[in-house]
C-alpha cells in the first residue's frame, strides 16, 4: 500500500467516526463551532493574509491567469465576508432532525420524512481558499463531516484557514476530524478520495471544468456538480435600457473570474440599435473584448466575430459575445441550446414574458431584471454555499445546508400490524 492510499485511508476513517459524533450534536454545539471558528479568522487576519501572500508569489511565479489569481487572492474584505459567512451559517435554522409532512394513512400509522445529515462530504476546489471556510461551515452545521482537498496553488492559504478551524473546533470540545484538509497536493489523492465510498458519501468539485470532468469520470463515490458558468442575459422588447445598461455592465464587469458572471449578452432587435453603441463603449472603456454576430458587428464597429465556439464559451475573463435576437423565442431557444444551466436572465417590463423566460429557460437560477452576479449562496440568504450544481438530482443551484442533507422516511404507530 502506496504512503498516500495509506494516508487516505486515515483520513477516511476518522471522518467516518466524526460523522457520527457530528451527525447527534446539538444546535449550540455547531453554532458554538462556528462562533469560535469566525473569532480565531477574526483574531489573526494577519496570519491569513501572510499565507496567502506565499501563494499569491507561487501563483506569479507559475505564471497563473489573471482569473485563477484574483479567485486565489484573500484581502481583508474577504477575509470579512467570511467570518460574516460563518455567522450567518450559525444563524440559520438547523435543518437536520426537521420533521416534514407527516400524514395519517388509512390502517392508522403516521408516515413522514425527516431530514438527515448526507455523512461524509468530499470537496475538490482550485484557487478559492475562502472555500475550505464556506465548506466546512455548511458541512459542520448540517452535521457532516468533510474531507477538503484545495488546490496546490492555494496549500498556505488553506493550511492557515484550517488551522482556525481545528482551533474552534477544539474551544468547544467538537471532534477536530469533522473537518479535514488535506495537507499533501498529490494527484494521487484526488484519485482515492472520489473512490472511498466504504468512508465518503458524496463528492462536490469545485473549479475548471477539467478537474470536474476528471471527477465525474473517475468517481466511484456520487458526484454534485456542476461543469461550468456560460451565463446569458436577454434584454427583451420595450425593457427598461437605463436598468439595462446597469444589469449588463454589472452581471460581467463586477467579477470576471466567478461561475455567474455574464459571458453572452443576447439583444431583442427591437432595442439594439438605441441600446448597443452606448452600452458597447462602456465595455469597451473597462477593457472588455466584444465579439458579436453580423447585425451587432454592423451597429458597433469595434465588435469583433463571434464563432460557433464563443456562444458555448466560458470566458472567466474580459470577453463577452453578443447576439441580436428576433425576440422572446428565440432568445429562450439559444440559451437551452448553448447555457450551461447555471444562471441565465432577463431585462423586461412585461409580466407575461418574464413569467414565460422563468418557466421555460432550463437553468439551475433563472431570474428577471437582476444580475447573474446574484447567484450566489450568501446572497441568497444560505451563509454560503458548498458550490452551484446544475445538476438535476438531489440538490440544484447554490447548495446551502438543505443541498447537504437528505429525508429518510419515518413510521409512528402505537402496536400496529399489516393486514
């Protein structure tokens, strides 16, 4: 047995046993957990900001892109909205235990679902460090235990971060193996962690669509995932173009390295010709790249082609294609064509539309007059989030505590027999 299958194997062993202990802690045992664990974040920024520095160089050095460095970049804001993440988390209700839809049936007995922690969670992600904090906060307070395996190019900034971690699970007697991140960057490790399925219930990878067809391919153990963001917004007949502009620039400007930022911008013909040149030199002043279809290249000049290949694209990066569309339908037509169902939206004043654009666009998040840079777990009111699947089993969109657990069936009766 090779030193790393032997040290998977540890590791898988004591998450199973923390998941039982993990699994009948009380409410205020996890949420003591996550208090402790935002006042260490809390009380040494610096230590995070000091690693994360060492990897920041790494990065440079390696030559990573510009997405992967500002996805692997802590700054103190960051830093806060973690803490603030791990209070949210603390505050929410506690799903496991939950006690739903419990009916009397004609011999007598009483049938329900309760909700139950998945056990033990496996997550992959590259870059985000901020992860191994979302991670294990989602996972400690819907009672699982998790095994975290971050990227290389982030080892400092994790080591750091799970080291707050174990600190607050210690302060208040929790089993510091409910959380476990990996302290070696084999690949090997990657490999015998998505096919433990003796120790690990679930796998959730989080990155470049690599690393997630890798998963999904080798995985023995089930796999919540999702491939990659190719997020679209319609501007529709008549929409309102001041909250247009706004939206659009906003949904890709705000972030160019997240799974929801836009990467297709789809115009009604009826509003491109008044919407298109201003909104066009404002991307191209922040240092966008346009490339569009013959009728946006025929209003906007600096617009270059756009090929097959750029409508399906997940840019992560200052590039966004554009298309003028005939209308509603064939605006829906080419996101269920080309989206990766992750989050599509659209600009529209008329009622009827937006309720035909949220029924009939098949995407994790559909929204109307909004930013896909919305979807998100903590903006979404879960803390945060163990990642966006656009999967459609068992757990879609943002997974938040209720995305971490599942109903078993529960029977109460009082000496009842079949007959």
């Amino acid at each position: 047995m090779s030193d790393i299958e032997q040290y998977m194997l540890e590791l898988g062993a004591q998450a199973r046993a923390a998941s039982w202990e993990i699994g009948k802690a009380t409410t205020a045992q996890k949420n003591s957990a996550l208090i402790a664990i935002a006042e260490a974040i809390d009380a040494r920024p610096e230590d995070l900001l000091a690693a994360n520095k060492l990897d920041l160089q790494a990065g440079t050095d390696k030559g990573l892109a510009d997405a992967l460095m500002d996805r692997l970049e802590l700054t103190p804001a960051r830093i806060d909205a973690m803490i603030e993440g791990l209070h949210q988390v603390a505050a929410l209700p506690d799903p496991v235990g939950e006690i739903s839809d419990m009916k009397y049936r004609p011999s007598g007995i009483q049938v329900g679902r309760m909700r139950v922690p998945l056990g033990v969670v496996g997550i992959i992600y590259e870059s985000r460090p901020n992860v191994t904090c979302e991670a294990a906060s989602l996972c400690l307070k819907s009672g699982n235990a998790t095994i975290l395996r971050g990227g290389s190019e982030a080892i400092q900034s994790n080591r750091a971060i799970a080291a707050c971690i174990n600190f607050g699970l210690e302060q208040v007697g929790l089993n510091t193996h409910v959380v476990q991140v990996l302290d070696r960057i084999d690949r090997d490790a990657v490999g015998k962690l998505i096919t433990m399925v003796e120790f690990v219930d679930v796998i959730i990878p989080r990155g470049g669509k690599g690393l997630i067809e890798r998963v999904s391919e080798e995985a023995k153990v089930p796999v919540i995932k999702h491939l990659d963001g190719n997020c679209h917004l319609y501007v529709d007949d008549g929409a309102d173009l001041e909250k247009a502009t706004a939206v659009a620039l906003n949904a890709k400007t705000q972030r160019y390295g997240t799974c929801c930022t836009l990467e297709s911008l789809l115009l009604a013909d009826s509003v491109a010709a008044e919407l298109l040149p201003g909104l066009a030199k404002k991307y191209l002043e922040l240092g966008v790249e346009l490339r569009g279809c013959e009728k946006t290249r025929k209003i906007v000049a600096a617009v270059g082609p756009a090929t097959e290949e750029d409508w399906a694209a997940e840019y992560l990066a200052p590039i966004l294609s554009i298309k003028i569309v005939a209308g509603l339908d064939e605006a829906i037509s080419h996101i269920n064509r080309y989206s990766s169902q992750h989050t599509d939206s659209i600009m529209t004043q008329d009622v009827n539309r937006a309720q035909r654009f949220l029924r009939e666009v098949d995407s994790s998040s559909v929204m109307v007059n909004a930013s896909t840079r919305f979807a998100d777990g903590f903006e979404y009111g879960l803390g945060a989030e163990i990642g966006i699947s656009t999967d459609k089993l068992h757990a879609r969109g943002p997974v938040g505590l209720e995305g971490l657990t599942s109903q078993k069936y529960i029977v109460i009766g009082d000496g009842h027999v079949r007959k």
